[in-house]
C-alpha cells in the first residue's frame, strides 16, 4: 500500500534540503554552482564516474531515480541514447533540469515518485538509482515498478546503505548513540548543542525516547537529523526482496569511506570492508 503521507514528509525535507547543495559556497542554480559540485562529487565518490562510466548506454534508454542538484544525469544524459530522470521534488527537478539545459544536454526530466513511476510497461533498459530507494516508504513498490518498466534483460544499478558497515554499528549505533545522551544531559543542565544535535535534542523532545530506538534513531543520522525516512539494509535482505520482485541480483560492491579524498587508493581498500553503503547490479528475469 501507497503511504502518501509518508512520501509527503520525504518531499518536504528534500524540497528544503536540496541534496549536496551545502557542499558548495557558489550562488544556487549559477553555472559556477554546478561545475563546483560536480567536481567535489567526483573527487570525493570517485567510484561514481567508474561505475557510470563501464556502463554502455550509447544504445540504451536509461531512467535514473532520485536527482538531487542532477550531476550524475549530466553524465547518464550525455552517453545515453536516452535519459530520463525522475524526482519527487520540485527542487531537484528544477536544479537538474537548469543543470542539463547549462550543459546543452538533453534529457526528460519529470516529478513524481519511485513508489509509482508514471511510465509505460517495458520503456527502458537501464535502471540507476544512487542513494534514493532507502528513502521511500516501502522499498517493495519501488521494486516492482522497476520490474515493471524494465524490458526484458533489462538491467538495474542501485545504491542503498548497508547494515554490514563502519557507519551503522560503529557511528550510528554506538558513537550517534552515546552522543545524544550526552547530549540530552547537557541540555536539561541548561547548555546548548551546536545546531545539528540541537535539532535532535528538539526531535527527542518531541519522540521521548523513542527517538533513541533502535528502528527510529537511525532514519535521523545519516542524511540530517529531521529526515524522517533512511532505511538502512542487510545485504541478503535487498537481494531476497530484488529476487521477490525476478530482479536478480549479478554483482554487488560497498563503497564510501570517508577519509581524506587525496588517499583514493586507501579509502577504495577501506570502503570495500566497511563501506557506508552498498551498489547492486543486476537484471530482470
Ligand atoms: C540523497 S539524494 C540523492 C540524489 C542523487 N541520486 C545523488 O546521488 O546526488 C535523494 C534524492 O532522492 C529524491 N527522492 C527521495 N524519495 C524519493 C521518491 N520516493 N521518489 C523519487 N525521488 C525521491 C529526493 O528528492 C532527492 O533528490
């Protein structure tokens, strides 16, 4: 069942938290703007432009879900034979569609929702989402929608978080955890939190301690504190449920250590044990 309630606190927060936006200092929406971010991007997640890259999409009409300010669709837009980007806010349908048109690239970008995608059975042969899905309501929907709008052999790259990594037991769990304690001791002795667990302090005192639950406090601590949905998965859990939906899963890698960008060798070698998050390759049977 479709949560429209739900979906409409995942737009509002990305509606107000325009994704990568506070990485760059540049006037928003200015050609300066994006030429920065996509540079911090790739120099940053430097798997991302390889991952893209081995893909052969010169004869391919991909689709991307989730776009946040639309760097990855410049890339998607300018090798494919046809890219089509989906989001559910206005504010990243805005950003990528002013980003292409700054590049002259072509592309469709359209709003709407991963839980009901607004396309034709079998009009594509690429699926890429990158850090999306773990925000929808019922990651299943998503699913078989893509199931659905796949064509045969199509295939699918995602990006999810992962359970088996240093960011869920070591820095959620635990650090995030004795953190907020920490910090709600200090709050009722009358001291002030920086921002960020000040709007955790605020959340707390709205939740109680049930915002410290083991289910609720995660969903808070990856994207920013009022994000209200991060759902973060077992390895074996995605591919069961891919699996559910005959989406096989062929290849599966984690990525994304955050240590200095000037190490990439180290931080690939570390990302591959204990990387915040997981890619999955894979078709439609
Ligand atoms: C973390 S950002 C990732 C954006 C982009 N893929 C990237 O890597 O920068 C998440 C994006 O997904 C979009 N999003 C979240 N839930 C969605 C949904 N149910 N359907 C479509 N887009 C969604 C948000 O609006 C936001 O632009």
């Amino acid at each position: 069942m479709i949560q429209h309630e739900e979906i409409e606190k995942v737009e509002n927060f990305w509606n107000e938290h325009l994704c990568g936006k506070q990485f760059v200092n540049e006037e928003i929406y200015t050609p300066a703007f994006f030429n920065e971010y996509r540079a911090f991007r790739y120099k940053k997640e430097h798997h991302l432009l390889e991952i893209i890259n081995e893909y052969d999409s010169s004869n391919k009409d991909t689709l991307e879900i989730g776009l946040g300010v639309g760097a990855d669709t410049t890339q998607w837009a300018a090798k494919s034979k046809s890219h089509t980007g989906i989001d559910l806010t206005d504010e990243a349908v805005y950003s990528t569609t002013k980003h292409l048109e700054l590049l002259g690239l072509k592309g469709t970008i359209v709003k709407g929702s991963a839980e009901e995608l607004p396309f034709k059975n079998e009009s594509f042969d690429l699926v890429y989402s990158q850090g999306v899905l773990h925000h929808t309501d019922n990651i299943e929907n998503t699913f078989s929608g893509i199931h659905r709008i796949l064509r045969p052999d199509g295939e699918f790259i995602i990006m999810l978080y992962t359970k088996d990594s240093f960011n869920y037991w070591f820095r959620i769990q635990m650090y995030f955890r004795a953190r907020m304690l920490a910090e709600i001791f200090k709050n009722k002795i009358g001291l002030k939190s920086n921002p960020t667990w000040a709007e955790h302090y605020q959340n707390f005192k709205k939740m109680g301690w049930k915002y410290l639950s083991w289910k609720e406090f995660p969903h808070h601590c990856t994207d920013g504190p009022s994000c209200t949905i991060a759902n973060i998965y077992y390895k074996k859990e995605i591919i069961d449920l891919l699996a559910k939906h005959n989406l096989i899963v062929e290849r599966t890698e984690k990525y994304h250590f955050p240590i200095s960008s000037k190490h990439p060798k180290l931080e690939r070698s570390l990302a591959k044990y204990l990387g915040f998050y997981r890619f999955y390759w894979g078709k439609k049977i």
